[in-house]
C-alpha cells in the first residue's frame, strides 16, 4: 500500500483466481471475502483456500470446516 491508498481508504475486493500455492490477482482489490463466513481477508493475510472451489477461507479451520461439508463433491485424483 502507497501513501496515496492510505488517504483514499480501501479499494474494494479483489477477484482472485486460486492456484496451488499461490494466487494471482485478476482485478485488483485489498481484500477477499471468506467463503464460509463473508468476513474480509486483506490480500497480504490471505492463507487459506480452496483450488477446486476457488473459495478463500479466514482460518484453518474454516478452511477445514469448509473441506469436510464438501469431500464428496469434490473431484477425487484416481491413481
């Protein structure tokens, strides 16, 4: 954040698009919202989420909450 963004406030949420181990930023934002809870996650907080659903999570365990609701809908790597 530059001096500027500090004067005019946050910029709204950001569209994010969730890979494995990183995320990138497809239009820009200062946060997130998580999926179970609809609580903002500032970008540079952001931890936790989902690459099948593209859902961010405020904690390990919502993210683990999250996980267990929806194992059976998710795909499964056959070996």
């Amino acid at each position: 954040m530059n001096r500027i963004d500090r004067f005019f406030g946050l910029r709204g949420e950001a569209k994010v698009k969730f890979l494995n181990g990183e995320f990138q930023v497809l239009s820009p934002g200062d946060f997130v919202r998580c999926a179970v809870t609809g609580e903002p996650i500032m970008l540079p907080d952001l931890r936790y989420w989902s690459v099948d659903l593209q859902e961010a999570y405020a904690s390990p365990e919502i993210s683990m909450q999250r996980f267990l609701q929806m194992r059976d809908k998710l795909p499964h790597d056959e070996a």
